[in-house]
C-alpha cells in the first residue's frame, strides 16, 4: 500500500479526482475523463486511474458492454479522497509543501480553463476571491472550522438533490495558513 498523500498529490491523479467529483453518482467511463482531462494521454490516464482503484480511493459503480470491450465507469470512495489529519501530520514539511503546490496548481489550471471559456462578448467573470486575516481564540478558530464545515456539507449534499433542476458547478477551495 502507497502512501496517500503521495497517491493524492499527483497532478494527474487530483485532475482524475476533480473530474469524478462532478458526477457522484453515475460516475465517468474512462473514454469520458479523456474528453474531460484533455491534456493527459490516454495511456498515463489509466495507469493514474489503476492506481486510484488499487489504492480503493475510486471504485468501479458499473460497467457496460460495448462491442467486446466492456467499459467501466468509475466514482469517488466518499472520504478516500480526503488526507486524515494522521495522514497529515504524518508528512515531512517538503511533502506539505509539495501537496499544497500542486493543489494551487490544479486551482490555477481550473482557473484558466474557465477563462478561456468565458464568451469574449460576455466578459462576466463570476469568480471571487478573499484574503482574510481571523484573530480568534482556539476555541473560536475550532467552532469556525466545524461551522465552515457544516456549511460546505450542507451545499455538497444539496447537489444530489438538484439533478432535475438547471445547475452549474462552482469550485470553492479554502485555505486556512495559521500565522507563525
């Protein structure tokens, strides 16, 4: 068994996940994530997905025959994806900060895919951005995250229940830097 920390921090493997985050439910066939993950090879993406799948961070919801292939359609294990605070505090400073580079990193490459979609006549951007200094006590920091929490749950879970109705998906990413 790998380390998950190394498994998740790969750029192609976060880009696998964020594409499955997307559809929960049914999941994404292989041929799918290609059309999606547009600038991985094909070869180098079902390597990343074997490993996701040997790791049990995906699994496999159903499959389909298609001529003599049968296609599989892969979903996110609900937690798979997420560093423990064990696994974390398990992790040498370079292996954090190596985490977080490529975690702004897969940020900035959604960023500018959405960009490059924005029509030209409509140049409405509904992006935000915040940067925010919280003087708080422990306490107060601990109720901050569990309710921070408990918000992007409830939103998270919401989005199963909003299939029938006219949705977009927004990425919220937040980061929390604790001053030295």
């Amino acid at each position: 068994m790998r380390n998950k920390a190394e498994v998740l921090m790969h750029p192609v493997r976060m880009k696998i996940l964020q594409a499955l985050m997307h559809d929960k439910e049914e999941g994404l066939s292989t041929l799918e994530m290609i059309s999606v993950i547009k600038d991985v090879p094909q070869a180098t993406l079902y390597r990343h997905i074997q490993i996701l799948v040997d790791e049990n961070i995906i699994k496999i919801v159903k499959e389909r025959k298609v001529r003599s292939v049968t296609e599989k359609f892969y979903a996110v294990n609900e937690g798979a994806a997420k560093l423990s605070k064990e696994d974390w505090t398990q992790l040498t400073i370079k292996q954090k900060l190596n985490y977080v580079s490529y975690y702004q990193l897969a940020l900035l490459s959604q960023y500018q895919n959405y960009l490059h979609s924005i029509d030209e006549e409509d140049l409405t951007d509904l992006a935000t951005f915040s940067f925010i200094d919280l003087t708080l006590t422990n306490d107060q920091f601990k109720n901050f995250e569990n309710e921070l929490n408990d918000l992007i749950n409830k939103y998270y879970n919401m989005a199963d229940s909003n299939k029938e109705i006219d949705t977009e998906t927004k990425t919220i990413a937040i980061n929390i830097i604790p001053k030295p």
